[in-house]
C-alpha cells in the first residue's frame, strides 16, 4: 500500500506497512493488506481486512424483548410472518436488523427496509434481508487463493441503512451477517463466510465469540484530494 503526500509544489511517495492504523473521530480502525484480488470490471484490486469491532446481539441488548414485540406487530402488519420467525439484532457501531429468509430480492427490500424506519425503538435502523446462496467450486477456489481456506458458506444480503435508504452495500451491515450466522451456532468459526450484496462480494470471519469481526474486501480509489500541512 502507498499513499502520495502533497507538501507545497512537492509530491513524494510515502510507503505504508501492510498494516494500518487509522485514528477516527470515536474509534480505531485496524487494517491488513492481505494480497492481491482481481475483478473482472476493476482488473487487480488490493484485499484489506479490517476489525470492525465486537457485536451486542439479541439478548445482549437492553431493549431485546421490545423488539421482539415490535418484530411480531411488523410481521403482521407486512403480511410476511418470516420477518417474526428468524431475525436478529445486532449493534456494531450502529444497530442492524439481520432478517433470514428463503429467498430475497430489491423488492422486498424496497417493501421491509422503509416500514422497520419507524419506531419508539429508535430514530431509524439498517436492515438486511438474508437468504442463503450456493457455493459453486469457482468460489471455493477464488475465496482459498486469496483467504488461505476456501468459503464453506455464501448469504444474498439486500441493504436498507439508516437515513440513506437502499443502497449497494454495508460493512458494518455485512460484518453484521456474519456475527448474527456464527452466533446461531450453524456456522464454523474456523470459516470465512461469504456475503455477496448488490455492489459486490465481502468476506467475514470471527474466530471466537468475544473476538472482534474481521471483514475482507477489494480496496478501491474513490476520490483524491490534497491536505496542507
């Protein structure tokens, strides 16, 4: 990883160890470069992982049984009584709502995401529809190339994020996924998971319970600008 440092008319190029720490506003994000990845639209593209932090899920949260009721009267009032079956909630940075079901699609999302908007629980929350995806051999090979053991599991996520809408994709909503798949004891700990979402394919893994989330991705340019210092 490089970064270009700007200082007057000057321009130098400054190497980064392949791992980072980055100071934010509440918190501190820790970064790997794990290696190469290459895409067909984007050709070869840096993998980074990055600690996301540990997840409070369901009972772990103080208003777990006000959501519980809150899940029953949407699942009602939606006409889909899977979004009362098999759900969960976890806080990450921010709170998510993991729901699982058979299949999943843009417009459920565009149906489920608005109505969990409103409530006395809190001033908007993400939510993320859940289905599970085969693993082809491709994936096996792609993900044990770049991972160093290939994905044994693969979920379809569909995002509502909070004050945004739908959108393409969510880390700390994937990261959220991956909690919510490990902590209902189906799922290895000793695997990634796959999370394929509308703007791509993220990886997750949490090796133990009280560990932090670790999510994998492509590195991608976004924007460039310059910093006087």
């Amino acid at each position: 990883l490089s970064v270009l440092v700007h200082h007057q008319e000057s321009e130098q190029k400054v190497d980064i160890p392949d791992a980072v720490i980055l100071q934010l506003e509440n918190s501190v994000a820790h970064c790997r470069f794990l290696g190469s990845l290459h895409t067909g639209r984007s050709g070869q593209l840096p993998l980074v992982a990055v600690e996301m932090g540990h997840p409070t899920i369901n009972k772990a949260n103080a208003d777990f049984a006000d959501v519980q009721a809150y899940m029953a009267e949407q699942a009602q009032a939606l006409g889909l009584p899977a979004i009362k079956r098999d759900w969960s909630l976890v806080s990450l940075s921010n709170r998510h709502l993991v729901i699982n079901m058979d299949k999943v699609d843009r417009e459920l999302i565009l149906k489920i995401g608005p109505a969990l908007q409103v409530s006395k629980l809190w001033d908007g929350i993400n939510v993320h529809i859940v289905a599970p995806k085969a693993v082809s051999e491709a994936d096996r090979r792609i993900s044990a190339q770049i991972l160093g053991s290939p994905i044994e599991e693969l979920y379809e996520v569909f995002v509502w994020e909070r004050g945004a809408g739908e959108t393409q994709a969510c880390g700390s909503g994937a990261s959220a996924v991956g909690a919510s798949a490990f902590h209902s004891g189906l799922s290895e700990r000793r695997h990634w998971l796959g999370i394929d979402m509308p703007g791509g394919r993220l990886y997750i893994k949490q090796e133990q319970p009280e560990d932090s989330v670790t999510l994998a991705g492509p590195g991608q340019m976004v924007f460039r600008g310059k910093v006087n210092i």
